[in-house]
C-alpha cells in the first residue's frame, strides 16, 4: 500500500516542481495533464522536451513510466527521465534513480540508484533523502546501517516528507538507531499525520489513546482514528470504535466535529 502511495506523492512532486519552473508553453501541457488531459498534454509536452526543456522531459518520462497518453514503456521513461536529470533536474534524477533501484526499462543496479538519489539529495530534494534512508535502513545496495538512516531520515522530514516523517516516528518508538523516545515519536507521526498519511494518523491515534508520549486524549484519539480510516488505513475501524466506547455524547460531538473541520497541511 505505501509503495502506491508513494508513486502518487512522487507523481505530484514533480508536477508541483513543474509547475515553478516551466517555461512559457508548458503550462498548458500541465494544465492538461493535471485534468487528465493525457493525450493533450503529450501532444504539447514532447516537442519541449525534444528541444531540451528538462521540466517538459521530466513530464514525457513520467507519462512513459505511468502509461498515460502513450502505451507503458519503462526504456522511454529512462530516457527522458535521463535527460532531464543531466539537466540537473533533482525530480528526474530521483525518478531515475528509482527506475534503477526496481529495474524498471534497465538492469536492477542499486549502486547507479544510489548514485542518482544523491545526485537530487545534494539539491534538498526530499523524495531522494528519503529514498536514500530507505536504502541505508534495508542495507540495500549498502551495508545497513540504522544511524544513516535516520540521518537521511532527518533530512527529508525537514523538506516536508510524510514518508520520512513516519519513518522516524516508527524508529523513535521502537527505539530503532536512536534512543527509544515517545515524545519525538508523537512529534514525527504529527508531523505526518498533518500531511494526511494515513499510518501516521492511525499511529496517532493509538498514542493519543494509550496515552504515550503524552496525556491521553481520548476526543484526539478518536479524531485521528477516524481520518486514519478514511485515509484506508484498516485496523483504524477498530481503533476508533474503541475509542468511542469511553467518550461522553458531548465528547463524541465534538470529536466529530474535529473531522469534519480538519484539513491536511501542504508544504507549497
């Protein structure tokens, strides 16, 4: 489930990096693209990538990769994705390192993965740090190692990466490469659970409820379950119905109108 999200949270990345810093003209292939306008916004896309314009080659690749105006082809992804990261373009060099760490249109070859993911890193781009943090948590392509982890962790958390934040909120409960800490652990699950990740909001939920690294709060506790499950997270039904159990008519109002009036925070 968190690898889907994640190509949609990445897919987004890079329309927002688009949208800053596209030339004249591509903005009415993004336009397209972003109304599901696949075929428009091929037909405006390719001749700007053709010409050298990395955000427009950035684009194509993600069409390619996605199969969204044009049949599926990973080689043709890898290719613009390729362009456009000799550009410099942090984006597609995250998202070519990504074809390289799956093996996606080329032979599986973690060391270019790596290689390109800090290539983006070096330029502050989150999806690479967290990436990287991935890497160094699994030991792949590298020996594990947790510190590291938490380091690139770290850095892409302060970028605004749900991913990362969650991350840490999971190895600062469980005491994983750092001291175990509830306290930082509520931080960094908020911190994801205000960008709408749904684990984060369940994990909150349950620290709201059992009351770690925090006094319990039974009204948050059945907030958080409740945008948990609505964000698909499955054992947040439980969760709250739990919760609801020990809530007052009034508090359960009042929970209530919590979800209601809650929205997700943006990093742009």
């Amino acid at each position: 489930m968190r690898a889907s999200v994640k190509a949609g949270v990445v897919a987004l990345a890079l329309l927002a990096g688009v949208a800053m810093v596209a030339a004249a003209g591509l903005d009415d292939g993004v336009a397209a693209y972003k109304r599901a306008d696949f075929a428009t916004a091929f037909r405006i896309t390719r001749p700007l990538a053709e010409e050298g314009n990395a955000p427009a080659q950035a684009l194509l690749g993600l069409m390619y990769a996605l199969g969204q105006g044009v049949p599926q082809d990973y080689a043709a992804a890898l290719t613009w994705y390729r362009k456009a990261a000799d550009h410099g373009l942090a984006s597609a060099q995250c998202d070519l390192g990504s074809m390289y760490e799956r093996g996606l249109g080329v032979r599986q070859d973690y060391a270019a993965a790596l290689g390109w993911y800090r290539k983006a890193a070096d330029q502050g781009y989150g999806d690479a740090e967290h990436s990287l943090g991935v890497m160094y948590a699994n030991g792949t392509g590298v020996p594990k190692d947790l510190r590291a982890a938490i380091i690139w962790f770290s850095k892409a958390a302060d970028h605004g990466n749900a991913a990362a934040q969650y991350k840490l909120g999971v190895m600062y409960e469980k005491g994983e490469g750092v001291p175990q800490d509830f306290t930082a652990a509520v931080s960094r699950y908020r911190d994801a659970a205000e960008r709408g990740d749904g684990d984060a909001q369940y994990k909150l939920g349950t620290m709201y409820a059992s009351g770690k690294g925090m006094p319990r709060d039974d009204v948050m506790a059945f907030m958080w379950f409740s945008l948990a499950a609505s964000a698909g997270n499955p054992d947040a039904f439980e969760g709250g119905d739990e919760v609801a159990e020990r809530l007052s008519p009034a508090q359960l109002t009042e929970a209530q109108k919590l979800v209601r009036d809650w929205e997700p925070k943006r990093n742009f």
